[in-house]
C-alpha cells in the first residue's frame, strides 16, 4: 500500500486523500464524519473547527499528539487510539518467507483483517456457490438468472457467473479442447471461490461436461460453500429448444467436439440438488419453479441468514 506523509507521519494515501477531496470541495464536516472517533479521531476535530479545509488542515491535524499509537498494515501505518485500538491485532506472521504457486514464484499469502463471518454478518447471509451443470439448452442460464433476480428482489447480494459471459472477458483465451474446457473451469471456479468467502451467493452456470473438472471446482471450496446442481433434461428436449442453433450444427457435422453429440457429458454422480424438467406428477416445470426449488433449498439449509 503506498502512503503519504503529512507533517512528520506516514497515513495510509487512500483515506487520506478522500478526506482532503471531501475538505477541499467544503466539506469540512463530511471528512470528519468520515474519520472514527478514535482513528483519525483528532484530525477529525481539527478539520471540523478549521476554516482553511484542505490537505494543510490535514497535515497539521497529523501532528496532534493522541495520534502518536500506531498500527502496521502492509508498509503503511495506521494511527490508532480510543476505541478502535483494541480492534486490531498487531500479530504478523514470524515468517516473511516466499514461495511458489504453479508457476507464480517468490510469492506469500497475505491474511486480511476482515474474517468472512463478519462480512456475512454484515450482508445477512452465507456466502455459497450453486453450480448449474447440464447440458447446453438445458435451462442453466434461464433458472440462474431468474433465481439471481428473486434473491436481488429478497435484499439478497448474489451474482451469476454465465458461461458464455465469462468467454466475453476472463476466458475469451479459452476454446472448447479438453484442456480449455479444464482451464475454463479452473478459472471460474477460482473467482467463484472468492466471491463466496465475501458472502456472495453465486451462481454458476457452465455446461461443465466433465466431472473430474467439476469435483476440482468442488474441492477448491470449504465443505458446505459447493452446491452441484444437476439440470437433468434430456437431450431430446434440449435439441428441440436448440437456443443457439447449435445441436443443428452439430447434427450437420458443421460443429465438431459438441457436447453431447460428438463429446462426453458425465452426469454428476452425488449432486446436492436435480432439477428435471418435469414434477412427480409430470407437469412440466417452469424456470420460476425451478428457481424456487433452489430458493427453497438456500432458506432451509440456512444460507439466507447469517447470525
């Protein structure tokens, strides 16, 4: 983190610039509402009764005496005092030693001071990756946007990470060989994986034909955060849908590796959740049904709550 010195001690340059724009258009009040009592707490009252809001109030705030206590975070310090000091610990790990990743060399693991249960306190909710695999023109997107819209209207933070989106920008490197297929996995799943250790529920929405790639996925995730769901619609119906014109293609040998023509689809063996396209009673199922089977699913296995 880079850092500025204002008077004779180094403050953090993000915080400290936000606070000195706020000053300087006038808002005097507004920075200092945006320091705690105890962080920056002094700097506050200075800007407050100043009539010179800017970065020279800033820098002389920075020189007041209570702001002496202060607090590493990466190379930059942060001033501690009142009641936010005892909310930090100042443990570093004993060791700086660097490593390699793959082929990521001389590289550490940085721990961060915001543990996921407080971040799932603050959304109300439990960070969770609901992966729709199925074949293509099985309903994957359709259910997963429709849910991702049910759970926005709830108040919910939650996001859809689409197959075809996601070849739009991070996968667009990627084609469609076994070994792009794995990587395109790899990938999403990783980015899955972050977004629910922030809280998110996400939902993935990849054909994801191989089940050694999806168990990968599954593995990279804590037990509880990968929901499989399998959407199990026969090819059949997904060739009458044929959304893309793509089983047409394929059936014409214009489109060659097609996933479940002339390429493997491995139905998941244990998945959490199945969603056929018809109920017991064999009434076909909307995507809102769909969508609410999977919402009923989150509520009772408590992922919509977080105490």
């Amino acid at each position: 983190e880079a850092s500025v010195s204002l008077g004779a001690m180094p403050l953090p340059s993000l915080l400290c610039s936000a606070m000195a724009a706020a000053a300087a258009r006038g808002g005097a009040r507004r920075a200092a509402r945006m320091a705690t009592s105890g962080l920056w707490g002094q700097c506050a009252r200075d800007i407050t009764s100043s009539s010179d809001a800017g970065v020279g109030t800033l820098a002389r705030a920075a020189t007041i005496g209570d702001m002496t206590s202060m607090f590493s975070v990466g190379d930059a310090m942060l001033p501690l005092g009142g009641p936010l000091a005892g909310r930090f610990s100042a443990h570093r790990k004993s060791s700086d030693a660097v490593y390699d990743v793959g082929s990521s060399a001389n590289i550490k693991w940085h721990e961060g001071r915001v543990p996921r249960e407080s971040r799932e306190r603050l959304l109300n909710q439990r960070g969770v990756v609901l992966w729709l695999t199925g074949l293509s023109g099985s309903g994957k997107s359709t259910v997963a946007f429709t849910l991702e819209h049910a759970l926005h209207q709830m108040g919910k933070v939650c996001y859809c990470l689409d197959g075809d989106n996601v070849r739009h920008g991070l996968n667009q490197n990627l084609g469609f060989s076994a070994e792009d297929r794995q990587e395109n996995i790899r990938r999403v799943g990783e980015v899955a994986k972050l977004f629910a250790e922030s809280g998110v529920i996400t939902l993935v929405s990849f054909i994801s034909p191989y089940r050694a790639d999806r168990d990968a996925a599954r593995n990279m995730l804590k037990d509880g955060d990968f929901v499989e769901v399998f959407m199990k619609i026969p090819i059949a119906v997904c060739e009458e849908r044929d959304p893309k014109g793509l089983y047409k293609k394929a059936r014409a040998g214009e489109l060659k590796g097609f996933t479940g023509i002339d390429d493997p689809y491995e139905e998941p063996q244990n998945p959490e959740i199945v969603l056929e396209v018809s109920n017991a009673k064999g009434e076909m199922l909307s995507p809102e049904d769909m969508a609410g089977n999977l919402l009923s699913y989150l509520d009772k296995n408590h992922y919509l709550t977080r105490k």
